[in-house]
C-alpha cells in the first residue's frame, strides 16, 4: 500500500490542511485525485508521498488524470498559502478550473513545438536586441522593462518567447482583462501557432478544454491570458511576462488575494513591461539593478504631439459648451476637417454621477451599497457602478415631495450627447463598460481600427492597447477626476491613466493636439504626466511615501471588521486594535505602526458596517508574526499588499 499527503479542494472541519490517503496503485506527486471528506467526496491534490501513518486511512476514490501537475503550479500554491494566509483549499479551488471532474473530451494534445514565421517585416532595432540581451543575462528573477509607449515592447516580448521555445520552455504572457483583443495578443497570435488564449468570457467547458490541452502537451507553450493564466498547466515554465505591469487587474482582491507579479516572480523568470511602472516595482527592480530601459519610439517620425493644459476654473474657455473648451471643440473641428478622427476620454460612465433635491438635500442613494446613483439618460433610470442595480428616476423628491431634482456631474453618456448636438454630422462611437457589456468587444475594437468613428467618447477602457492611425486630437475631459480620492495610489493612478492616454496619441500618424482640462493646473501629478517626467514624478512620489511610511518602505496589511450595528462595529474594531498593540508589546516588535480603527471609505452598507485597521510593518515577516495571533473570524477581512486603502 501506498501513503499520501492530500489538499483538498474543499474547506474542512480539521486544522491541519493536508490529509493523509491510501492507494494501492502508486500514484505521483501533482495528481489530482478524488478523495472521501467527511461524509462528501472533494477533489484534492497530492502533495507528498509518507510512510505508513499510525492511523486508518481512507484509499483514494479515484485519479482524475494521469498527467500530474507540474512543480510551478506546486510551489505557486504553498507559497500562495504562506504568503497571504489563506487556506489551502480556496487557493486549489482558484487553481484548477471548475467542472474539472467532468468527463470532457479534451482537445487532441499540441503535436508539435509551435511554428513561428521569421520576423521578416519588422527587423529588432538596436535599442531591442540590447534590451533582450540585457534581460536574458540579467541574473535578478524580476526583470522590468521600462518602455515608453511606442517603444515596442511586444516585439521584445516575441522575440523572448520564441527563445524559450528554441530552449524548450513554455512562456506565459499576462494580460489586463481588457487587452484580450489588443494588438499585442493578435500579434503573438499570428507569429506563434498554437497559442493557448484563456479568457473570462469562455465557457467552463472551453476553459477546461484548454487546461486539458496544456496539462497534457509534452512541448512547451504558449498561453496568454489575464492572472489566473498563471495556473495553466504548462510543462518546463521558462518565463512569464506581464504586460501593463502596473494594471490593478493583476491584484485579485476576493479569495485568494494575491499579487499575479509576486506570484509570477515565485514560478519563474518574470519581466514586467510597463511604460509607467508602480513606484514600488520599480524601487525594488533597481535595488537589484534590473531595469532596462525602451526610452525611443520604434517608428522614428518627425510628427508631434503638442499638448495644451485647460484651465476648467477659466469660463472664458467654456463659452461654447460647460464640459467641452472652446480650444478642444475647434480642433474637433480641425480634424473632422481633415477627414481624421479624435478621442476624448472621461473615466466616468453614464450620464450623471449625482441625483439630488435642492430643497432638502436628499441624495438618490442605492438600497443596496448606499452609494450614490448614476443616471443614464437613455435607459431613463439610476444605476449603481457598484452592484449593478437599477432604479427609476423618481418624478419627484421622496423625502420632501418637491417636483424638480437635479442631475449634476458629467459622465460619458453626457458628453457623447453634447458632442452630437455640437457635431450632428460626425460619426460618434461611445467605448465603456456599458457599451463593452452590450455589444462584442472585439466587434466595436475593429470598427475603432477601421477608422469607422470620427469622435470616440470612453473611459480609460479605451487607452488600452489601441492603436489609431488617424488621431489628431485628443481631449481629457477632467484630468485631475481621480486625485482627490483619499487613497495612497490615487496620483499614482492618475498618472498612470494620463500618461497612458497621452501615449494614444503619441504614435506618429500625424500632428496631433492634446488638450487636458483640469481644475488644478498646477498639481504635481498632472504636469509631471503632461511633461512625460516618470523620473521625476518616481522621486517625488518615493518622497511622500517615505515621509508617510508607505511601500515600498513598508508593508500593509488591512484588516476590515464588519458587523450590522455600528456599535458592534467600533467596540469590535477597538478590541482588535488593542490586541495588535499588546502582540506588539509582548513580542517587543519594532518599527511597526498601527493606524486607530477608522471607518472604511465605503463605512456603511445595507448589510452592516465596516471599519478597518491598517498596520504598517517595515518587516513583513513582523507583519505575519501579528496576524497569526489575532483572534480570527468571519467578521475579520484581511488584506495583505492591498493595492488601495479605501
Ligand atoms: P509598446 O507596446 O511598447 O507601446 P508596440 O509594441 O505596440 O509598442 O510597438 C509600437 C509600434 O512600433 C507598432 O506599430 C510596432 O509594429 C512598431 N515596431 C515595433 N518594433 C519595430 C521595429 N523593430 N521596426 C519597425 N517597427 C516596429
Ligand atoms: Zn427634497
Ligand atoms: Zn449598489
């Protein structure tokens, strides 16, 4: 008889997180198995081989496949475990696909290594070969590739997977979600063959399929796909590549929480691309000398992009329109003239962000989140960006009966339709989540390729991974929108999405006019992305997160308390935050600073309230050493790195 160690897919009443199995057949480390739990049967994995305990076992029930899984997947799942504190089986549950216990055909394995087409139409330029050399020598595990827009990181990323297939190692390549249908993945598409592409919006069966089809291919792969690609069963993982590196898509943040580029550094080589990387990647890669820098444009041209900032607060620029100056609407005109299209971008869908009654103050709120209710105009009602829920547009105000409420703000829908009124004869395209949601992604994004808009209206949805020949003005309609939320990534953020949207128009078909209105024209963060100054901005940012005992010279861990009353909430929160003070008395811990128990951004919900703590820690081993002690449940959230505060 054989002995084996066992995690189990699903939660169990034990401590332990490993159960002990029998079988008679000898089985291998990686095999997913169907195990008794309890009076239930649970998938589970095996871990480890052991001599014959000094207690019954139950036998296995039976092999789900043959192939184990490959060691990556192995150590990504204990490390996950230890590393964020969860338990064992919610990271299994994430890792392997669902209805994995079905019995689907799987696609006939990969036959052969892919084949790719030589790279005849676009030679490397030196700045690429010296990055690819400099990566592959690099000896750090974490590689950042540091590339302006345009600096043509995907055909460094090409060129490195098809080294690893020459040396017979797969390669994943992350996505953000939105990026599925960007050029960049059709690109790896039409060099490579048999490309594994994992998305969201597959069937559970396709998505098994493909895992099937990964796990059971003997020669290394290629899979594209957003995090959870970093689960796809490939043999011999050589490296994996995250692109947009800095998208808050790579931080899950439901069970398990974790960091996709973390992860990603404990499975193999990582390089992360990225034209403006998160201060404290980029603080760590340079501690270990391992930035490589794209600083040129890949097509040279001698076209410009002449960027204007818009002072909202001056109406004198406003006269025309109060959303649209004067100065954008003219060289809205001037491109429509010349038969090329423009862009404005505006990160906030529907059409008012705000319902209220002028007399009494009352706020059309969500039943649900109680958030506040954003109108769209032409469905005629008030939806929450929150849950998804709708209402009706009340006739008049609930609480005090007066006839006239107020839709202030400005969202996407809104602008869309002043632009119509102000340009009747254009062909006007909106891009968000409501209009990605109703109609095909792909479908929209070819009618944006093929110039078939002259004015697009979107949200940052549109920044990403598009490339239009022929733009020649771009507006943002409220830069600083994002500044003022009260979080330590807000201006991270914002220049982020800024310089992002600059880099759109930044590729070279033409001369093209930026126009960035904002009410704060003299905020740091919006002249350093106007200015395309990440050094600059990368040292003020460190700055104020060393004065603030912020990573990356700390760790975070955010702990939320929630309960129905409010009082429960406190008295709780304020036992919590006396239990943290006193482990870090008793164990004499050092350089680890707790914030009181504060309200949460959003404090109050239908369903109770939350406050939360968080603790600073500049050891992040300090950090674990308190959490394990706290008296954990299911009150108790947990956030370890957390990527926001609110
Ligand atoms: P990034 O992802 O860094 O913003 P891309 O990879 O999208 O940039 O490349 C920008 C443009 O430059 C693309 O149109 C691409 O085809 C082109 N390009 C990239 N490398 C080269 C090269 N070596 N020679 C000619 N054109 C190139
Ligand atoms: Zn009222
Ligand atoms: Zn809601």
């Amino acid at each position: 008889m054989n002995y084996y160690l066992v995690a189990p897919a699903k939660s169990f009443h034990q401590s332990e997180n490993l159960l002990t199995y029998e079988s008679e057949a000898p089985l291998a480390v990686g095999q997913i198995v169907e195990i008794p739990l309890g009076k239930q049967s649970s998938i589970g994995i095996i871990t480890e081989s052991v001599k014959k305990p000094d207690f019954a076992t139950k036998p296995i029930s039976r092999v789900l496949y043959e192939t184990p899984l490959p060691k990556q997947i192995i150590k990504a799942i204990f490390w996950l475990a230890d590393y964020y504190r969860c338990p064992l089986s919610s990271i299994i549950s994430a890792a392997l696909p669902r209805g994995i216990t079905k019995n689907r055909r799987a696609k006939a394995a990969l036959a052969d290594n892919p084949i790719f087409s030589p790279d005849a139409d676009n030679p490397l330029n030196a700045q690429q070969k010296s990055a690819i050399k400099e990566i592959e020598s690099n000896p750090a595990n974490t590689v950042l590739l540091h590339g302006i827009t345009g600096s043509g990181k995907t055909n460094v990323y090409i060129e490195l997977a098809k080294h690893q297939l020459e040396a017979g190692k797969s390669v994943i390549l992350l996505v953000p979600e939105i990026a599925l249908t960007s050029q960049l993945v059709q690109n790896f598409q039409r060099f490579f063959k048999d490309v594994i592409l994992l998305h969201s919006e597959q069937t559970e069966a396709v998505r098994h399929q493909l895992w099937q089809q990964a796990l059971e291919t003997d020669t290394p792969q290629i899979v594209i796909g957003p995090r959870s690609a970093l689960f796809a069963p490939v043999k011999d993982l050589g490296l994996i590549i995250i692109d947009e590196a800095h998208e808050p898509a790579y931080h899950q943040d439901q069970n398990p929480k974790y960091s996709a580029l973390r992860l990603a550094s404990q499975m193999s080589k990582t390089v992360l691309g990225s034209a403006t990387p998160l201060v404290s990647d980029y603080y760590v890669c340079k501690q270990h000398a391992a930035i490589i820098s794209l600083d040129e444009l890949a097509i040279k041209n001698d076209k410009s992009a002449e960027i204007s900032v818009v002072d909202f607060k001056n109406r004198a620029d406003f006269t025309r329109n109060r959303i649209l100056s004067n100065q954008l609407i003219e060289s809205i005109q001037r491109s429509l003239d010349a038969g090329q299209q423009s862009l404005i971008f505006h990160n906030r869908r529907g059409t008012a962000p705000l319902t209220i009654c002028d007399k009494c103050g009352w706020q059309a709120l969500c039943e649900n989140c109680l958030l506040p209710l954003v109108l769209h105009a032409d469905k005629y009602q008030l939806s929450c960006h929150t849950c998804g829920r709708h209402f009706p547009v009340p006739t008049a105000c609930p609480e005090c009966g007066n006839a006239s409420i107020h839709h202030k703000g400005f969202g996407t829908k809104l602008i869309e339709e002043e632009l119509r009124k102000l340009f009747p004869r254009a062909k006007i395209g909106r891009f968000d989540a409501d209009t990605a949601s109703d109609q095909q992604l792909n479908k929209v994004y070819t009618e944006v390729k093929n110039g078939g808009y002259d004015i697009l209206v979107g949200t940052q949805m549109l920044a990403k991974g598009f490339d239009f020949p022929k733009l020649s003005t771009l507006g943002v309609i409220q830069a600083d929108a994002g500044l003022n939320l009260p979080d330590f990534s807000s201006e991270e953020r914002t220049y982020q999405l800024l310089t992002q949207v600059i880099g759109r128009a930044n590729r070279g078909h033409q001369n093209s006019h930026i126009f960035i209105q904002t009410f704060q024209p003299d905020q740091k963060i919006i002249q350093f992305a106007t200015s395309g100054n990440y050094a600059d901005f990368y040292n003020y940012l460190l700055e104020k997160r060393h004065i603030a005992k912020l990573p990356p010279y700390t760790f975070l861990l955010k702990l939320s308390l929630k309960f129905k009353t409010e009082k429960a909430t406190v008295t709780n929160a304020q036992k919590l935050f006396r239990q943290i003070q006193k482990i870090i008395r008793t164990d004499n811990l050092s350089q680890i600073y707790v914030t009181p128990p504060m309200p949460a951004f959003h404090e109050r919900e239908h369903t109770g309230y939350t406050w939360q703590i968080i603790i600073k820690a500049k050891s992040r081993k300090n950090l674990v050493a308190i959490f394990d002690q706290l008296d954990k449940s299911s009150y108790l959230h947990y956030d370890f790195d957390p990527y926001t505060l609110l």
